[in-house]
C-alpha cells in the first residue's frame, strides 16, 4: 500500500491510499491509460486513523477531483498544530501501514521579488529567519487548483540564516511546452499559490529523493521507485508534518511583496 498524507500547520489533514503500479517485462505503460491505472490502484474503502496524542480520529473518504488519485480522506475534527506529533495507521484488506510525523515552527518569507525575463516570471523568495541545518521544502500550485506540487530543487538545508531561494516551475501549463523549464510563464490569468514550510529530517529525505527521481523517470507510485525513502512503516510513501506558510503572488507583471510575519514567526 501507498500512503500520500500531510498535515500542515492550521489545515485539516489530507490522505490518498493506493497500491503500487508494477511493470513487468511485457507490459507497455504507453498502452495504459492514466484512468485505469488509477480505477485499478485507487484504495476507496481503507480505514484511515490519525492519533494526535488525545485522541483518535477517523478520516472520512470521498471523491474530490482537485487531487490525483481523485479521492481523499479527511476530517474536520483535526488541524494541525505546530510542536504536535500525529500518527496515522491506514488499513485496507491485508494492508496495515503506519507513520509518525510532527509539525515544526512555521517556515516565513519575508519577501518575495517577481521579475520577468523574455516573457517568463522568475520567482525568488527571501527568508532572514531560517535554522541553519534544518531541512526545508518548498511547493507550488496555480489558485484555481489545491494540490501542491513540490518544485525542483525544492528540498534543501538552510546554509544560512538568511537566503534568497529561487522557486522553480514545477507546474504544466498545457498551452506552452515549458514543464522541463525552472522559470514560470507570464500569465495575466494565473496566480500562483507558494506553499513554504519546515519538515522533519525522515520527511526531508523522502522528499529530497523523490526529486531526484522525479527529475529523470516515471511517475510516483510506480514500483521502479524502489530507491525512494520512505517513513511509512509496512508500506511506501510519505506522512508529512508541515510548518507551513502560504502565500500568492501574480505573473503579470514585475513586483515585489513584502510580508509580515510578525504574528507567526517563533
């Protein structure tokens, strides 16, 4: 079984259950269609517990189409709370998979600088309050959509109290050829959603090698990622607490945004 789950500061958590799609010697993934490998792997009757050191609560599953696979588990009796620890056990069947996570202090931009280059955004954040050693993730999304993806190069240690951080495209926008590309397009449409949060080091490394096979071959839950690190226990993937900051920023023009962050910095 695969668990993808995260719990960010203040957010209610969100878990997507599926098996592992594996490729034999005479199988063609080109003559399989996204949708019926998602039909066939999806997990729709798990069981989905999150204990938060209280309580244990159980998820509700459902259809939501904002995220790929298209069904989730969620509750609304948990929000993420910085310094709590949360333990998920998942079950379906034969399955029984388990991890634990906690919430760091919430990661903070104080600014981020938008500046086009030949008709492209390039977006760089600037942060003067990071830990130096502490792992750090960085994802991004368009506004009309609520599934973060994480960008290229997105996973890193703070050398440095303060540093200029480039967030790079990890997006697919379908009218122009520019997936491979780290800069974003010009859009006056499209708004972009930066998702910047402090991670655990077991979650760091899941992350940091997700990318780097992300970044050559295939899609997540197929089996030829058998080098990614994992901290779920009896299964694959990732149970991720986030210390999370949000922010929008548009690709319409040059600009600067300046935040305070003042009543969430720690």
């Amino acid at each position: 079984m695969v668990v993808e789950g995260w719990i960010d500061a203040e957010k209610h958590p969100v878990v997507m259950l599926h098996t592992s799609y594996s490729l034999d010697a005479t199988s063609d993934p080109y003559d399989t269609q996204l949708v019926e490998v998602l039909a066939e792997h999806m997990i729709l009757f798990g069981k989905v517990v999150i204990f938060d050191g209280e309580d244990s609560i159980t998820l509700t599953g459902r259809v939501d189409t904002n995220y790929l696979p298209p069904y989730i588990y969620t509750t609304t009796k948990i929000r993420g709370e910085v310094g709590k620890t949360y333990t998920i056990r998942a079950t379906y069947k034969d399955f029984s998979a388990h991890s634990t996570t906690h919430i760091p202090y919430r990661a903070t931009f104080d600014s981020i600088r938008v500046t086009e280059h030949n008709t492209k955004m390039n977006i760089v954040g600037y942060a003067n309050n990071l830990k130096i050693g502490i792992p750090y993730i960085i994802m991004a999304r368009t506004t009309d959509q609520r599934q973060y993806k994480i960008c290229p190069m997105g996973a890193f240690r703070a050398n440095n109290s303060n540093m200029a951080i480039t967030i790079n495209n990890p997006l697919n926008f379908t009218d122009e050829n520019i997936m491979q590309q780290t800069l974003f397009p010009k859009k006056d449409s499209i708004s972009i959603a930066i998702k910047f949060a402090e991670i655990g080091e077991e979650e760091y490394q899941f992350w940091n090698s997700f990318i780097a096979q992300n970044m050559t071959q295939g899609v997540f839950f197929m089996e030829t990622h058998s080098n990614i690190i994992s901290n779920i226990q009896n299964g694959n993937g990732y149970w991720c607490g986030m210390g999370s900051t949000e922010y929008i920023v548009k690709l319409n023009k040059t600009n600067l945004y300046i935040f305070d962050n003042q009543s969430i910095r720690n």
